[in-house]
C-alpha cells in the first residue's frame, strides 16, 4: 500500500527496524537522559533556535492542550486565529482551562490577511496570547507566521502556533518568526511512528509559565515538567525510547536530504498538474508545500473516491469537517515523496477517474513533468 495521506505518513524501513535498537529503561538509564536531550536539540536546530525543545509522550493534540494548559492562566482572553478546522479547535482548550476564547474566523480558502488583522488589533490587543495554525491541512494553505507573530509581538501578545504539518516540510525560523510555542509531532514531514509530539519554547513563553500566579492544573500537561533541570526527576512519566529512537533516526534521513525543497517541488508539481486536468485547488491563495486540497465534481464523493484508490493500492485523504465528502487531499509529505510513489499515484487517479467517465492524463503529465 502506497501512503499519499495527509499524516500519518510513510514510515521507511531504517526507522521501523530503530524501533528495536534501542533497548535500555529510560527510568533508570541515565544514559538514556542524554540521548533524550540530545534528541531534543536535534528537533530546535530543525527550525534554526538553540531555545529548548521537549518532547511529550502522546499524539501531536496532546502538544496543542498542553501548550494553552501551560500559559494561559484562568480568566485570559485568547485570540483563536481560524481560517481550518483546527484552528477553531483552540477554541475548546482555552474554554476547558477557563480562559476567554475570542474568535477570529476568516475564510477557510486564504491565508490570514494582514492588513486586516493589523486593523482589528489596532481595535482590540487585549489578548495574553494568540493562537493559529501554521500549516492548515484540511485547507491546504500554509499561513505567514512569521508576519503574524511579529505583528502580534508589536501589541505584546505571546503566540501558540500549530506547526504539526510543516515542521520539517516548511522554512520554519523558530527566533524570526517570533513564535513563542511552536508545536509540532512525529507523524507527519519527519515521517517518525505516531505517538509523540513536541514543543519549541521561546524565552518570553518560558518567563511567563515560571511566574503564574496559580499553578499549572495538570502534571501530565504541564510543560515544565519536561524540561531539563528538574531537581528529583529527568521527566515526569516513563519515556518511550523505542519511540524517540525511531524518531532520532528519522532526524538522520531528514538532515541527507534538503527537505524543504523537496516539499516545495512535489508541493508545485501536484498543484500543477491537478490544475493542468481542470480541477480546482480548493485554497485560493497561501499553498501549502506539505498538503494540496482539490474540490471534486459535484457527482463524485470523496468517500467513494478514496475507497476506490484503496482498491488499487493508494491512500490518499478526504477533507474534514464540512468538505470530509467534497475534497480530497494528497499528502507530498515527509516519506510519502518518491518518484516511485508518485507514478503509481497518478496512474491510480487516471484509472479512478476513469471509472466515473472523466477522462485525465495524470500520469502522462507527471512522466514529462521536470521537478526542481
């Protein structure tokens, strides 16, 4: 089977077997507290800082609740930035831990327009933070971070942001960007098993966790717990080394290759190539390098679609929330990007296609196709 999904993505042999190679009892090995670090420096040069970067044991959601658990205090007003359904999500985590959720909803199909956002703070910067998602995946467009966090940092607003789908696919500049909790998992451009996620911390986010006024309610969540330093304990649960030494290799593979460009190219071709057979893109602006979100004709569901690629040995994903039925996304992502499981891709979307009477020449395109 052939993974073209939008995460989790393609885990490749080398990591699979790492999985087995590291055997020790994290509890007690302080070996293993040194290669957990080490492991951890690894992620916070991927996007360029020398801040910390922990990991937590736990799917890439635990990273979202457990940053907004951490540096909101009850009674904080959140600007929740959506223009995804995750974004939105954010919403929940700062009602659950009794903060003010103050909705900032634009169109699912553009990147935030800064002008615009410029315009609303200049009415209303009474936020302790804000929240957004870097890489939308169910809209497969990538927001300006790095002029979003700025901006927000010129009204003294912290930011969480969502890099779950680009971290290791997108340009990420943690200090540039001025981002104050990235989060980020696994499972998706590093191409790593399921199962842990991860938070870069910037110096101001760090500043405000250690002088809350109440305590952090949660142990599990609470994020300085998990950095290095604490007194009785290196981390606050049993870690999983099979995990972080999966993962570790995965960060080996990553560094061989220029990542970013390759994401770009595939991101380019799969937008073009759709586009050149008729279909639109459902973003309209801010693609995503990771993810490319396509409308299907009205007569065909998304359901049936990727069950029929399936069939034939592909998975692909459908859209979530209102357009799980509407859309289909392809995931050019971490492993998922080969040659190899490209061609097979778009020989797969001819012959689906076909079965609907739509004649397309994905293939061909693809074959006379010159990636970067």
């Amino acid at each position: 089977m052939r993974i073209l999904c939008a995460g989790p993505t393609t885990l490749l042999p080398e990591v699979e077997a790492a999985m087995t190679e590291v055997v020790t009892n994290p509890d007690l090995d302080p070996a293993y507290e040194a290669f957990h670090r080490n492991v951890e420096k690894r992620l916070s040069a991927v996007v360029k800082t020398e801040r910390p970067t922990v990991i937590m044991l736990g799917e890439g959601m635990l990273a979202l609740e457990a940053a907004v658990c951490s540096l909101m205090e009850p009674g904080e007003r959140v600007l929740v930035m959506a223009n995804g359904v995750f974004g939105g999500g954010f919403a929940d985590y700062v009602n659950f831990f009794g903060g003010e959720a103050v909705l900032y909803e634009k169109d699912h199909r553009r990147g935030f327009d800064l002008d615009e956002l410029k315009d609303y703070l200049e009415k209303d910067s009474d936020f302790a933070m804000a929240t957004m998602v870097h890489c939308e995946t169910p809209s497969g467009l990538t927001n300006d971070v790095k002029a979003i966090c700025n901006l927000l940092k010129d009204y003294g607003i912290l930011s969480i942001v969502d890099c779950v789908s680009s971290f290791g696919g997108e340009d990420i500049d943690f200090d540039a960007y001025g981002v104050d909790m990235m989060l980020s998992a696994t499972q998706k451009c590093l191409s790593a098993p399921t199962g842990l996620s991860m938070i870069t911390i910037s110096e101001a986010a760090e500043e405000k966790m250690r002088s809350r006024k109440e305590p952090i309610p949660s142990y599990y969540m609470n994020v300085l717990n998990y950095m290095s330093g604490q007194e009785d304990f290196a981390f606050p649960y049993t870690m999983s080394e099979h995990l972080t030494g999966a993962l570790n290799k995965a960060l080996d593979l990553w560094e061989t290759k220029d990542s970013v460009a390759l994401h770009k190219a595939y991101g380019k071709m799969t937008r073009a190539l759709f586009e050149k057979e008729g279909f639109e893109l459902y973003p309209k602006d801010s693609f995503a390098d990771t993810v490319t979100a396509v409308c299907l004709p009205d007569e065909i569901s998304a359901t049936e679609f990727l069950a029929k690629c399936r069939d034939k040995g592909v998975f692909i994903s459908k859209g979530a929330g209102k357009l799980h039925d509407r859309i289909i996304r392809i995931g050019h992502m971490g492993a998922n990007i080969s040659e190899e499981n490209f061609s097979a891709f778009f020989k797969v979307l001819d012959e689906v296609f076909a079965s609907y009477g739509i004649e397309t020449r994905f293939a061909e395109g693809f074959d006379a196709y010159e990636l970067d």
